[in-house]
C-alpha cells in the first residue's frame, strides 16, 4: 500500500481536511494525475458539497483539466453551526467520495459534452436525479458504498439538519437502502467464481 501522502499529488487540500480527503482519493487511483482543488466556500444553504470543473481548463487538453470540489465551511444545524471536519470521519469521507464520482463522470467529457451536462443539470430535476446516481454508482465501484450509507444516514436521521435540505436529498438522491442494493450487486458481480 501507498503511503497516504501520495494520494495528495496535484491535489490542492485545506489543512482542516487533509486526511480525509486523502483517505477519500485513495479509492479513486484513476484520480491521481487529475488535478483537483478542493477549496471552502461560502455555506449557501442549498448545498454542502459540489464538485464541478475549472472552467478556464476546460478548453485546454483534456489530461490537463482540473476540477474543484467546494466544500461549505459549516454544516447548519438548527441555530448552531458545525465544522466541517467535526463530522464523523467516515461521514466526511461518504460525502468527498460522492464528490469524487462526480469527478470521475467528468474527466472524460467533452468541452460539448459537459456544457450540455452543465445545462441539463440547471434545467432538469430528472437528469439531476441520474447525476447523483451515477456519482454514487462510482463511490460504491470504488469500494465507498458503506461510508456512502453512512452519509446519507447521517443526514436523513440528525435532528438539527434542516427540513428542507433533507427534503431535497429524498428527492434528488439515493436512499441508504438503494445505496446498500448497489453495493450489494457490485459485490455480487465482482465475486469470484469458486474453482
């Protein structure tokens, strides 16, 4: 196994996430000559991460595209606020590997390619939806479905995470169980067969 720090190659990581997001990279090994920034944003209330790519690479040379993972520096919680990296590890390291599927949905588009993904995204509750499956469909290949389970577990049952936010996760994303379905088929098709 690689040391940890290995994984932080072209990578840019605040120091409150350090580890985790390194521990997160370390399930996407496609994603270590891809440059990504991960960088605090202002909490705007209707998302805690994101991940999109930087606009200005787009229109250079594919291999040379680099992407940002927003993160809100705080997490709301009722009248109270909560830091970031005060999440539990593996909650924090569910919601970057989510993260981190978007990215690899990305690192293969055309500039076209993700314009019209820019634009449905904006446009289509629908094919937000099928974004957030895929992402979590690439977390769940590459190992994370149990930290997966426990982010949106984590969300879905804190009594002090607004309403309306858990509203819109029911909406748009994966249930635990579905994720747990996943995970099941993809250990089901990864099996062995027995000699």
């Amino acid at each position: 196994m690689k040391p940890i720090e290995t994984f932080g190659y072209k990578k840019t990581i605040p120091e409150e996430i350090y580890f985790p997001a390194l521990k997160t990279l370390s399930f996407y090994p496609e994603l270590k000559n891809v440059r990504i920034i991960f960088r605090f944003n202002k909490p705007n209330g209707r998302t805690v991460m994101s991940a999109r790519p930087v606009i200005k690479s787009l229109f250079g040379v594919l291999v040379e595209r680099a992407y940002y993972v927003n993160i809100s520096r705080f997490i709301k919680l009722g009248s109270e606020s909560l830091k970031i990296e005060d999440l539990p590890e593996d909650v924090l390291i569910g919601w970057l590997g989510h993260e981190l599927g978007h990215v690899m949905d990305y690192k293969n588009r055309s500039v076209p390619g993700m314009i019209w993904f820019g634009l449905n995204y904006w446009l289509s509750g629908h094919f937000v939806k099928g974004a957030e499956r895929k992402a979590d469909e690439y977390a769940v290949q590459h190992g994370l479905g149990d930290m997966i389970v426990k982010t949106k577990n984590y969300i879905l049952s804190h009594a002090q995470i607004p309403r309306k936010y858990k509203e819109k996760i029911k909406r748009l994303y994966l249930s635990p169980e579905e994720i747990m379905q996943m995970v099941e088929t993809n250990q089901h098709n990864n099996a062995q067969p027995a000699l």
